[in-house]
C-alpha cells in the first residue's frame, strides 16, 4: 500500500523497466525477496530478448502493470540458496524461463504441465503467491523457487543458451508432443526468426527432414548452410508450393502475424500436422475441408513444464543446440526493440546484463 517498488522486498535489485505503453525502458529501482527456505538467489549474466517481451512493454496483449521489467530467457550463477534447497549450490550454472510458479494440485501440475496450470505465475507482469509483482531478467538479480530454475550443462555456452529457455522450449515440446522426433520424418518450419531457427536445429537433430518455409528467398543460404536445413520453400512462389504438396509429416509454424493457413495444410500428407506456436494477435482464417480431405489436424502449444525444460536443456548440450544470437548492452535494449519489430536480428537478442548493466 503506497510503497515504493524499492521498499516492498529486503533486497534492494536494479533493472530496467517500460514506465508506460511507449515501451521505452529505463533505469529502474525495485526490490526482491529474501531467499526462502527454497529458494535460489542468481547473479544475471544475460538475458534473451523475446518478441513477447516487446508486446508486453507497448502493452499490445493488454493487462501490462507499469513499471515492467521484462525478460524471460535468463541465465546467471547461483550466490545464495536456501535451507531447504536440493538441486543446487552456489556457483551452479541455471536458468529461468517463462515461469516462476503455479499451483502445484491440478491435473496439469500432477502431469509435469505447469505451463498449462490455471494459477501459474509468469515470470515477469504477473503476482507472485506473497502479493507482489514479479520482475523480469533485465535486472542485476533473481530469486526464484528451486522447482522453476533449470541447470544450464557446462558445454553450453550460457549467452548463446539463454534463448533456449522460452524460444527452445517452445518448439522442443511440441516436437516431442506431436511425435515429430522420429528419424525420418519430414518436417517443415515456418518463419525463420527466433522461434524458427531454433526450431530447424532440434528437428534435425531428432533426425528429420527439415524444410523452411518462408515468404521470401532472402535466407535461403543462411537456412541450408549455417542452420542445417534440409531444403528451403518460398511460399509465394506457386511452384515450389505445388511441388512440395502433401509431402511433409508436421510443420512447425512460427510465425505470429495474420497469415494464410490453406497452402501450409497443402504441404502436409495425411494425418499431418500443422502445429502453431507464434502467437497472432487476431484469429487465423481455418479452412476445414482441407483438414477433412487427409484427417489433418491443427493445433497449439505453449512453452513446455519445468520437467520438459530440463530435458530440453540436456538434449540441447549433447547436440550442441543454442541460439544464434547478437549480444548488446543493455543501454542498446531500446535500439534492439525498434530493430525486433521489423525482425532485423539474426536470429536472438542477447543482453549482456552482467558487464552492462550498472546500477545509476
Ligand atoms: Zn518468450
Ligand atoms: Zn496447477
């Protein structure tokens, strides 16, 4: 009641933060809780940029709590745990992702889903169970219940590994999920961004077929040479279209503006699937005799549970996954925004909070 972001928790923390629906980050003074029983304090070294983290700043999905700090794919070192922690130590390597708590009785939580429980608690513009909000990675520090901290292997490079934990999970889950992890099968990645480019390396390394699909022919090259794909489809070109149809056995769709789903569900064999995971922000047109003619099937997925996330992570350091990133200081970050928005980055943003951020 009436006190300030930096009184409210014992531990004085430093970010920064979007002040109002222009989005533009600053300086920002709060606080966050001591260390509980089980919890894990981490020094932040960096954190990924995610494109939920630009809607969430300009408050383009609503509900935004201003001062936002914002950050989802973060990674540092440990320096504090409490009594009753089992997982890990001081100086482990982890991570923090999505989510930062949930209810822990429903159905889903008993499944390992707490990415699909009703009271889950996002990781930033959400209210934890004491009350108060909860603050993002672009910050000095973090504390957060051991069951939502993941351990980062120690071949993973940890800027590169960042992105993994929002953008790797959420398409390794669905791969996993749709069963589209089997060798051999041929699977096409739609939108070559954040989401996408990590998208082609886990399906390759299950042992698919990978086909980026794409509107235009600009990362051809760069798809087949640096990501490892297989072959590359321009979806303008009625052609190529023509000649990839009913050729793939799930498509992984990235992309998070209105778009045409009719010729993706011509690509797919029957019983294919086309799997969304962007996030447009108005419905899609659904053409349903498409579907009928070869019982294909659209669906969703979201992020993945913290069980899933570990599983992630380990599979990503024995194939040596991660993303490729841009690092920047944080006194870049709103640079970085603007460039996000025409989605000039190949292919992740990457804060280098630990050597940047310095409390003003
Ligand atoms: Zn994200
Ligand atoms: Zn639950």
């Amino acid at each position: 009641m009436g006190m300030s972001a930096e009184e409210v928790h014992a531990v004085k923390a430093f970010g920064w933060a979007a002040k109002d629906q222009s989005g533009l980050l600053s300086p920002f003074h709060f606080s966050r809780r001591d260390t509980g029983e089980e919890d894990v304090r981490f020094k932040i070294l960096y954190c990924g940029i995610c494109h939920t983290d630009l809607h969430r700043i300009k408050n383009e999905w609503g509900g935004s709590k201003y001062p936002l700090v914002p950050g989802h794919e973060i990674v540092g070192v440990v320096t504090e745990v409490g009594a009753k922690v089992q997982k890990f130590k001081v100086e482990d390597r982890v991570g923090v992702g999505c989510l930062v708590g949930a209810c822990h009785s429903c159905d889903n939580c008993s499944n390992n889903l707490e990415n699909y429980c009703p009271k889950k608690i996002l990781t930033y513009n959400a209210t934890y169970h004491d009350g108060t909000t909860t603050y993002g990675g672009y910050s000095d520090h973090m504390v957060a219940n051991e069951h939502y901290l993941v351990r980062i292997p120690d071949n993973l490079p940890l800027d590169a590994a960042a992105p993994l934990l929002c953008a790797g999970i959420t398409v390794y889950s669905p791969l996993k999920f749709f069963q589209l992890d089997k060798p051999g099968l041929h699977v096409g990645v739609v939108g070559l961004g954040g989401l996408g480019h990590v998208g082609v390396k886990f399906a390759k390394a299950f042992g698919a077929k990978v086909t980026v699909i794409s509107t235009s022919p600009n990362k051809k090259e760069e798809a087949i040479e640096r990501l490892g794909a297989d072959s590359f489809l321009v979806s303008r070109d009625p052609d190529q279209m023509q000649a990839a149809m009913g050729t793939m056995d799930g498509i992984l769709d990235t992309v998070s503006a209105v778009h045409p789903l009719l010729p993706l569900l011509g690509l797919l064999k029957s019983h294919g699937k086309l799997i969304m995971v962007g996030a447009p922000d108005k419905p899609l047109e659904l053409p349903v005799f498409p579907l009928l003619m070869g019982r294909k099937m659209v669906a969703g997925s979201g992020i993945g549970g913290m069980k899933e996330t570990q599983e992630m992570v380990d599979f990503a350091a024995k194939h040596d996954i991660t993303a490729d990133i841009e690092v920047i200081p944080i006194d870049y970050v709103n640079t970085a925004m603007e460039r996000l928005a025409k989605a000039d980055v190949r292919y992740r943003f990457v804060i280098d909070v630990a050597n940047t951020l310095k409390a003003a």
